[in-house]
C-alpha cells in the first residue's frame, strides 16, 4: 500500500471504520408509484452509497449526504411495489447499518404540519405520517356526512423503531369520544377502529400515547378511510403456489365481499401478506396465511357427528366461545409418527392455541403449548394401532368470531435452513475491506452431516470469492470467509446459498432464514422482527492492516495446547494495538486471544484441546481488530489446516512420597498409541513450591519414564495433584525440538510428609 493511500485512511480516522446506524427514516413510508424524498438520520452515516433494499419494487434514485449524522435518498415505488414493509440497509464506503422498515401504502400520502396541539384537516382517503412527541395529543379533523363508514389504522410499534404504545379515539362534531381503541391483536400493539358518523360535521381522530411517559413517543402512521378492515381469514393457509378461496372474519358493513380469492406466492416464504382489496379500497394491514405444510383437507362427520381427518392434512377452525374447542379424531398405525402444528398466533389470531392428544375414548396421551414461539407443535408416535383425537383449545379457554387457526398434521419434516451466528447487537451482515478478507460462522439445521455436502455462495459483488468450511456432524457451525480483490470496487449485494451434494452429483438451494428483531421487550424478548432469506454483503474501503496465519507445523492433541503464529501486515503509519481471536472453534477446541501492539508484527494465538475435542483436519481462520476514536476496523485471515489428533501416546503419571529436604522419584508409564521416531523431551509442569526436576528424554521404545525429584526443607506438607507432565513427540525422524508435538498429562501425586523430628531432639 502506497503511503498516500495509508495516510487518506488514517486521516480518515478510525471512528468512520465502525458501521453506520440509522435511528430512523422521515417519512417512514410512501405511496406506490410516487417518488419519495427520505431522509436517514443516525450516526456514521458520512459517504453513503447504497440502499439495499430486501424485495423488489423500489428503485433507489440518488443517496447523498455531508454530514455523519444525515444523509438522504430519493426513492421511486414501483406502481406494482408489494405493498407493506420493505427492510433497507444504507451502505457506506465504510459498513453496512442496521436494518430499517419502510412502509409502502395505497393511499395518497401526507406529512403532519401543526404546531403544538392543533387540528389539521386532512381529507378522508389519506395515510398521514405523524410524530407524536411527549405530552402531546395529534389531532387530525375529517368533514364527514351522517352514514359514512370510516376505519382508522395506526402503525407505530410496527414501524419497527421502538416499543411505542399508541391510543386511538374520534371525537363527534359535538366533541364528544364516540369510539376509542388501545392494543389490536391484528395489529401486534397498534390500535385500529371503524365508526359510523351519525351526524354530518367536523369529527377528530386522536393520537396519542395509551399511558403518560416521556418516553412513549415516536414516528407513527395514520391510515384513514373506507377500505375494508378484516381480521382474519379461512382457510388461512395453503400449498406454495395454490390458488385459494378464502372467507373473510372481522367486522364487515352490510353488502360487503365476505369471499376473496388469494394467489399463494413460492418464493420460500412461510407468510403471505395478503391486502384485502375491493371496491372500497385496500386494507393497510394485511391478512397473514400460512405457507406450506400439508394440503387442505375437510372433516368428514360421522353419525355422532364426530369430525374425522386423514392425516397428512391441514384442517382449519374457530374456537368461539360457546364451545371453546376443535376436537378432530383421526386414526394411526404403530411406530408412524406424526407431527401436530397448530399455527394461530404467528398469524395474529387472538388465539393462544393449545394441543391436547387423547385416545378415542378421551384418555389423556399428551399436551403441548408455545413449543414454538406463541404456536405449539406436538409430536406422537403411537405404540400400537389405533383411534385417537386432537384437541385445539385456547389456553385461557376463551374464543370469539375470529380466533381462528390452521392445525397441520404430518410426518416429520426438519426443513434444511441456514443463519448467520451474531451477538445481541451485531447485525447480520459481512463488510469486505478491498484487498483483504471478512468472515463469519453460519449455522445450518436439517442437514446430513454425514453426506459429502458443499455450501456455496451466489450472487457475490463483483471482485469477492468464497471459502467456506466443512458441513459435518458433529458441529453445526461453518466458517466462512470472503475476499476481496484489490481491484474490487465498493459495492454490495444480497447473497443466497446453495449446496453441492457430491455423492448426487447436483447443486440445489439452501434455504437462508435470519431472523432479525426490531423490538424487544423486556430481557431482550424480540416484540416484533422479521426474516430475511439473504445475506447482505458490501465491499468497502481498504483497512489500515491484513492478517496471515502460519499453517501449524504439527497437529494439536487432545489434553494439550497448540500456538499459532499470526503476522500482521501494517500500512504505513498504522500502530494500533491489534487484537487477535480465533473466527471458530469445533467441538472441544479451545483458543485465547493475543494482542500484537503498535511495535510488533506477530504474535502467537494460544489453543487448546480438551480430552474429547473432536478429531480431523479441519479449516481455521482468525480475525484481529483495531479500535481507535470509539470505531473499529477488521480483518480476517484466509483458512489453514488444523489436524486435532488424539494423543500419539498415554502417559500414566504415578505418586511420590517423602518429606521436606528429602528427595524422591516420581515415576510415569508409558503407552504408544501410533508409531513415532526421533528423541522425544520430557517435563514435568506446575510442580508444587519447593519441588523441582531437570527435564528428561526418552526414545519410542521407553516404556517408563523416572523423574527425580529435589524437595527443599521449606516445601509445603501436603498432598499435591496439580501438576502436569508435558511430552514433547517429534513429528518426524530427526524432527527439531519446535517441530515437535505436545502431550500433556495428569492424574499424579506428589505427596510430602511433616518432618519428625528425632527423638533426642524432641523438645524438653
């Protein structure tokens, strides 16, 4: 590296290396087919390039900014642009941010313009994007005739910034509240209501916080007008791509459709939004159906009027609460074992879904609830053929018009997935410095790891290759690390992943699912977030440093320790302290941390194998991280192979008695486990205070090891256990001392006596 380009980076400071966090979007949202000027506002935010968005339909015009703190971007909403929440990621020559939220809608938008308390007249079809701050009411007036039908929708909490809790209310043209709405279970905690005006004149639809705090405040929007208002739908599911007929539940006004027909999309995903649309308008808040899992399947009733099922099927319901419980029976055969899914909160059913399993008869079998976020899953394998029926009860036992659910039935089926491993506040993105590399550890389920299988990586920025680790039983984990090449030029994409299966011979696509929480609740419980199925990637500016780890010379055993060498590369005028970690570990393999300061340009990164460290070759990378001003840069290693072995040979370390000033020997047997050559170095490790002994050798064919030991007359009595015997193996023949492999052992005693002293010196 050039020392301009060294002296561009470090005047750029290292505070830009740290990625930039968008706190929010204004507006939060547009209307489809508009062009929409945004303006992001955060921290680290200098030299925007991008915005990612996750799904098509809006095309980024322009994204600008000059100060660290702000920035914009002009947007076009596609006409066709999928209506509701679009995930967006601002990239910047430095980093990619946090995920944001922003809303399409269907309906004309406007920004709130009052000062204080004020009214604003607004017209009856609009979306209205407000901020309600502290000890404020926001007061939106509507002229309307006696018979009109009008709903009323907040986003809030489902802006996905923070845990806002609004309130809804209409005041009439006389003043006085004629309806009022807290939390909606359809809309998480955002209120939602429909009023009739009985009178022609000016009403008042209120926002403001549902309790006196503060803290309580925050962007929002206000959809107003006669769209429809469902609050669910049946069926509420079906097969990728099935097109389906569905009845709507909720509160509909007289003459109203009650039939929709939904196209299904497969795309992967397990939730549809549907928009319930007709000639009203669109609904802002969108109906969600299942996606998967078994076919639709109708009860057939018996002559007690008992509804039967063959399973595998998806049934559909409504608990009510004149008869609070869906009973189905169905019949099993020994050892078939089939899985029960009830889905109702995941689609923001009222109901909170339990599953009780019964013989025919009624006899208790099992009983499951929220095994999986707020649905339960039960399992049941029958011990012998049979008759037995499946309860879906609400937990509280209650039920209304619109707690329905979907109850799925099938053999299992674990559905091969993969996710980025993050801490609590990392984001799951990788940033690729150009000419240097970036990694991560991705963790797969529903995988045999004990096929020949292959991940692979599609749709990279130009520039960027792949390395990726193993997929093996034994650990669910995989490393991956990107690189960069130094022509790359800064860029970013959403990747996907597919996996070659050696043995089949053929390349299919690997789910990516990552989870992604926007607002939490109390001990980080996530209140609202949403899945991503790729992952975003962005080559950004060189970093000030690059990392290079020494292939270990000899393979690391189980019960010993191992060092790996690591070089840092500098550029000019770059002595930051770099601190060194390791990217993964497999099961049983332990590794520290080294710090190389500003004077040195390597160091050595301490591992370690416990007893029961799993064994084989396998790929190893590291990363070090700089800090400066309160940012961060990092750079990660390309792989090198690691061979964990098992111990080469056993040591049985024996006991040695005496006393202080006399000394002993200590004796070790010795057991091959695979051939070896060369003269091996024996020492023993950690012994107690007043204990020393020169170190040894011994050749292959040594079958004991005798260790004399000196003990100083101050030596504490006692028994002591913690020592070590360290074995230093060569790899090879005539292999040299530092090219040998270590074996440490326990399990021995030193054990010294308190001194007696002779007769005639006992004390008179």
């Amino acid at each position: 590296m050039s020392s301009l380009t060294a002296a561009l980076l470090l005047t750029a400071g290292f505070g830009s290396w740290q990625a930039p966090q968008v706190d929010r979007l204004a507006p939060m949202g547009g209307h489809r087919g508009t062009e929409v000027s945004v303006t992001l506002t955060g921290q680290r935010l200098f030299d925007p390039q991008d915005l990612m968005p996750s799904r098509p339909g809006i095309e980024v015009l322009d994204v600008a900014g000059d100060k660290p703190e702000r920035c914009t971007a002009r947007l076009w909403l596609e006409p066709e642009c999928p209506l509701g929440p679009h995930a967006l990621r601002l990239r910047t020559a430095t980093g990619i941010s946090n995920l944001v939220l922003f809303e399409v809608g269907a309906l004309p938008e406007i920004a709130e313009q009052r000062e204080g308390n004020a009214v604003q007249t607004v017209p009856l079809e609009c979306t209205i994007d407000g901020d309600l701050r502290a000890e404020q009411v926001d007061r939106y007036a509507v002229q309307l005739t006696a018979g009109t039908l009008v709903r009323c929708e907040v986003e809030g909490m489902r802006l996905g910034v923070k845990a806002i809790d609004l309130a809804l209310s209409v005041l009439d043209p006389n003043g006085f509240e004629v309806v009022r709405a807290d939390d909606t279970v359809l809309g998480i905690k955002d209120p939602m209501l429909s009023f009739v005006a009985i009178e022609d004149g000016t009403h008042v639809v209120q926002v403001q916080g549902a309790y006196a705090d503060d803290v309580n405040t925050g962007a929002y929007r206000l959809h107003l007008g006669g769209f429809p208002q469902p609050t669910g739908c049946l069926p509420c599911g079906g097969r990728p791509g099935e097109l389906l007929t569905v009845t709507l539940l909720g509160d509909a006004p007289p003459g109203a459709a009650t039939t929709a027909r939904v196209q299904l999309p497969d795309d992967g995903e397990e939730l549809f939004r549907f928009y319930a649309e007709d000639e009203r308008g669109i609904a802002p808040t969108p109906i969600l159906l299942r996606v998967g899992g078994p076919p639709n399947r109708e009860p057939t009733l018996d002559e007690k009027k008992r509804a039967w099922v063959e399973f595998p099927a998806s049934v559909h319901g409504v608990i009510t609460g004149s008869e609070p419980v869906a009973r189905f029976w169905f019949r099993a055969k020994k050892g078939d074992e089939i899985e029960f899914r009830c889905v109702a909160r995941s689609l923001r059913s009222p109901l909170d879904p339990t599953l009780i399993l019964r013989q025919a008869d009624g006899r208790f079998l099992a009983y499951n609830d929220d095994s999986r976020g707020p649905d339960s899953v039960l399992r049941f394998k029958p011990a012998a053929d049979g008759e037995f029926q499946i309860e879906v009860r609400d937990l509280l036992r209650r039920g209304g018009p619109d707690c329905f659910f979907r109850l799925e039935g099938e053999p299992p089926n674990d559905a091969s997935t993969l996710r980025m491993v993050v801490g609590r506040n990392d984001e799951p993105v990788i940033a690729v410095p150009r000419g240097n590399r970036a990694g991560a550890v991705l963790q797969w389920s529903g995988l045999d790891g004990k096929q020949q299988l292959a991940l692979l990586a599609r749709g990279l920025p130009a520039g960027v290759t792949a390395s990726f680790g193993p997929v093996q039983s034994g650990t669910n984990l995989v490393p991956l690390v990107l690189t960069a090449a130094a022509d790359a030029q800064t860029s970013g994409n959403q990747i996907a992943f597919a996996l070659r299966d050696a043995t089949r011979g053929d390349v299919r696509d690997l789910d990516y699912a990552q989870y992604v929480p926007l607002v939490t609740v109390r001990n980080n419980l996530p209140l609202l977030g949403t899945t991503l199925h790729e992952l975003p990637v962005a080559v950004v500016q060189p970093a000030p440093f690059t990392l290079h780890l020494d292939a270990p010379a000899v393979p690391i055993v189980r019960g010993a320790p191992l060092a790996l060498r690591v070089h840092v590369v500098r550029a000019d005028g770059f002595t930051e302290p770099v601190r060194v970690r390791s990217l993964w570990t497999t099961p049983g393999l332990g590794a520290g941390q080294v710090v190389v300061d500003g004077k040195s340009d390597s160091g050595e990164l301490p591992l370690s194998a416990n007893g029961g460290a799993m064994t084989g070759r396998f790929p190893i990378a590291v990363v070090g991280e700089a800090r400066q001003r309160g940012g961060s840069v990092e750079a990660y290693s390309d792989f090198v192979d690691l061979q964990v072995d098992e111990p080469w040979l056993t040591a049985d370390v024996g006991r040695a008695r005496t006393e202080p000033g006399t000394g002993a020997e200590l004796r070790i047997a010795l057991a091959p486990k695979r051939p070896f050559t060369g003269t091996s170095r024996a020492t023993l490790l950690g012994l107690p205070r007043g204990v020393r002994s020169e170190p040894i050798t011994f050749l292959p064919e040594d079958r004991e090891l005798r260790f004399v030991l000196q003990v100083t007359a101050d030596a504490p009595p006692g028994r002591h256990r913690g020592f070590l015997v360290q074995l230093l193996v060569p790899a090879g023949d005539g292999a040299a001392p530092a090219a040998a492999v270590e074996h440490r052992f326990g399990g021995g005693e030193i054990r010294i006596d308190t001194k007696v002293a002779p007769i005639g010196e006992a004390k008179r």
